[in-house]
C-alpha cells in the first residue's frame, strides 16, 4: 500500500512519518503498523461517514488519527471503544491483567480530551454495537446517528472468533469504499480462519510480530 495524495490539505510522507513517531511513544503498535493505519486512514477518508477504533488503551493511534484529520483539514467524528476496568485480556498464554486499567484509561483521557471531534464508549466491542443503534451525535445544533463509518480500526480482542464477529458487526456500518483495518489479526497464529472468513475482500500484510488485515467495503456490501 502506497501513500494516497490528498485533495484537501498539504501533507508529506515526513509530517506523516513525525506524527508515527509521536503516536509510538504512548502505543503498543510499532512505528510501521501505525505507518499502515495513517495509509489506510488517508485513502478511507475518500469515503463518507465517521471513524471508530475498538480497542483504545493509551491512546496513540487514536490520537494518531485525530492528527492526520486536522492535518488534511477534514476533521471527521471518532469513536473510541475500550471498557477498561482491567477487563481481562485473553491471548494465547492465558488470561493477563492489568493491561487495560486506571493508569491506561487515564492516560488515554489525558491523551484525547483536547479534540472536540473525539468520543469515548466505555464498553466492550459487544456493548458497543448493542447501543449503537440508539445513539447520536450532535453536530451544527442537529442530531446525527452513528451509523456510518469511512474508517474502522479494529485493534481490540484478537482471538479469531472475536474478530470474525466484531468485522461482521461492523461492516454493515462502513461506507462503500470505507476499510476495516484489523491489527494483529494473527496474534495467536489463528490468522487463517480470518482470512478465510474476508476473502477475497482482504489485502493482509505479516511481519515479525506484527499482522495487519484490511477489508475494503465494495459495491456488493462486502
């Protein structure tokens, strides 16, 4: 995947690059697979609609994100999910807490709460697309439903039942032309029943300790 050009706003590879290396300093992605959701980012905001991260933690993608709009001059709403809590996070060794507490929900307060573009859902995946149907946003003194979406960063429970069906969820909310971008989606090298699940929608990237999965929404609805 290559750098899109931008219709509305001067921005280089190296404002980009500037902005990766600020949001690596309070995010658990590395320098390239945040390199991958800025790409994904600039081509998605092609499409109409609003932009959701599942699984937020500190912060640094989101924050991430909200600096590639303001800096392209297209400040689209985000939507961030993570419930915190130190709800328990599930790999492949077992159950780990203290991933997704106090310290990470304040750091991603501290990290977020100067965009007024920005909302937090405090809630699991699951919560989420259970409520959004019955909120809204206000926007010029109007109401808005949340129910479409150019972008989604989908960087929450990695375990492939959980993805399959989180992607499913999502997808009828995504603009054509929109991208889901699922970080990790291999984590547990479960990556094949995923990729299966999406293809041929998908464009997957692996590296060393590192997957990325994107899903283009087509004319067809896929």
């Amino acid at each position: 995947m290559t750098l899109p050009e931008t219709d509305s706003s001067e921005i280089t590879v190296q404002d980009i690059e500037r902005l990766v290396r600020g949001a690596a300093q309070h995010s658990d992605m590395t320098p390239d697979a945040l390199l991958y959701v800025a790409t994904a980012l600039l081509i998605a905001l092609r499409a109409p609609g609003d932009v959701l991260e599942i699984g937020t933690r500190e912060g640094g993608s989101a924050d991430l994100m909200l600096e590639l709009m303001e800096q392209v001059g297209d400040q689209r709403f985000l939507v961030t999910v993570d419930p915190y809590g130190d709800k328990i996070y599930e790999s492949a060794d077992g159950a780990v807490l203290g991933l997704y507490g106090d310290r990470q929900y304040t750091a991603m307060r501290e990290h977020l709460w100067p965009w007024p573009n920005h909302w937090h859902f405090l809630g699991t995946a699951e919560d989420w697309f259970q409520a959004r149907p019955h909120l809204q946003r206000w926007e010029n003194a109007v109401p808005r439903p949340l129910n479409r979406f150019c972008f989604v960063l989908h960087d929450g429970d990695h375990r492939a039942g959980s993805i399959i069906r989180e992607v499913r969820e999502a997808l009828p909310t995504v603009s054509t032309g929109g991208l889901i971008l699922v970080d990790n989606f291999d984590n547990e090298q479960n990556g094949d029943p995923v990729l299966e699940a999406f293809s041929p929608w998908h464009v997957a990237r692996r590296d060393p300790g590192a997957s990325q999965l994107i899903i283009r929404r087509g004319h067809g609805g896929h």
